[in-house]
C-alpha cells in the first residue's frame, strides 16, 4: 500500500512542476508581450498597458467564482468532499485576483479619469464581491462546525455569484465611468491585431496560473485532511496502549 502511494506521487509530481513550468513561461511571455509587443495606445499612452493585466485578472476572478458556484452547488447536492475543497480552493484564489483588480483600476483609472474610484454600477458590484468572499472565506476560518461552516459558505458562494453575473452585465445595463467592452464585438474589436494577441496571451497566463493556484490549494487540503486523519488514528492508538 505505501509503495504504491510512492508510485502515485512519483507518477504525479512531474505533472505538477510542468504544470508550474508552463504558468512561469507563459507569464514571462505575456509580460515581454505586454512592454514590448503591444503597441503604444494613440490617447492614453503608456499607462493604457495595465489593461493587460486589469482585464485578464478582471475575467479570471469571475471564472473563479463560477467554479466556486459550480463546486458549491455540487457539494450542496452530493455532499463531495472534493467539490468543497474545489469551491474553497477557487473562492480563495478568486479573492486574490479580485484584489489585485480592486488595486490596478484605480492605479488605471486616476491617470485616465482623473480620479481614483467612482461608485458606478461595475466597481460597485466588483467591490461588493470582493467584500462577499470576504464572508466566504471568515465563514471557512472561525465557525466551529465544520459542516455548518460549509453548507454556509456554499450560500455566500451562490449568492456571490448572482453578484458577479450582475457585475459582468452592469456595463450592458447601465451607463458607467468604466469602459464599455473592449472584446467580442464591443468598442474594442477594432483593436490593433497585436493588442488582441496580447490581451489573448496575458488572458491564457493568467487563467493558468489560476488552474496550478486551485489544483495546489486542493492538494493542501487533501494532505492536511490525511494528516488529521492520521494523527486521530495515533492518538487512538496510544490511549488504547
């Protein structure tokens, strides 16, 4: 039995540091893509290449609260113990990207709008999102029954995902400060052929970096399940000695 757990995990690893192998490359190919491919925008110059790194962070942080939804509704149903630790996994990394969004559009939108938030329709809904798993996540850490937390959580994650659709569509409904759809038929599809390369690139990085993210995160929880698993088992042991 443990010799053919060494086998797995042997088997396993090399995926994995491919997996990190291929995330790194693609991020420094999307970066050099970034400075360095993409041309210069003709109205708000050099600070217009955040949107490399707004947009594709934006577009992962709603993939990841859609895989939480999803997860979530599937522990909801089946009670997998995997797809709990999928919907935290993806609710965790989907915080993350979440701020790194809050951050880089004020640092966007102060040079191009002259100020650096505004509480229109997009960064309201964004910022209650992010303020949404922040509840998710307290939930996981400081309720005691584990179950109750989940099941909880597992509510937050629905009700934060209904938030996220609203915050995707809240450019479509409504006239906001934030810039109208820059792909898929927008303003934005007469982009230059680079800057769609470009925003094609970074948006592939970013979306694999999320994948490794998750896919360790639910390997954590897995080991450290195993972990308490075992130290029960010895404790049992020694009592009964």
């Amino acid at each position: 039995m443990n010799k053919s757990k060494t086998l797995s995990s042997v088997e396993v690893r090399p995926w994995i540091q491919a997996h990190l192998a291929l995330t790194l490359v693609w991020i420094l190919v999307a970066l050099y893509m970034i400075f360095l491919v993409a041309p210069e925008e003709s109205t708000m110059g050099e600070i217009q290449r955040i949107f490399y790194i707004h947009m594709p962070i934006a577009v992962v942080a709603l993939t990841a609260y859609a895989v939480a939804f999803v997860a979530s509704m599937a522990y909801l149903v089946k009670r997998s113990r995997t797809a709990d630790d999928i919907a935290y996994a993806s609710a965790e990394v989907g915080f993350v990207f979440c701020t790194c969004v809050l951050v880089t559009g004020p640092l966007w939108a102060k040079p191009v709008w002259g100020i650096w938030w505004t509480w229109d329709a997009r960064l309201t809904s964004t910022f209650v999102l992010w303020l949404l798993f922040i509840s998710y996540l307290m939930l996981r850490v400081y309720l005691i029954n584990p179950d109750r937390a989940e099941v909880l959580a597992a509510v937050v994650s629905i009700i934060g995902f209904a938030d996220a659709v609203f915050d995707y569509m809240s450019i479509r409904w409504f006239r906001t400060q934030h810039p109208q759809p820059v792909m898929g038929g927008g303003p934005g599809s007469g982009l230059d052929p680079k800057m769609k390369l470009t925003v094609a690139v970074s948006l592939g990085a970013f979306l694999c970096l999320f994948a490794y993210l998750v896919r360790q995160r639910v390997a954590l929880a897995q080991t450290a399940r195993e972990l308490s698993r075992l130290r029960r088992e010895y404790s049992s042991r020694e009592a009964r000695a």
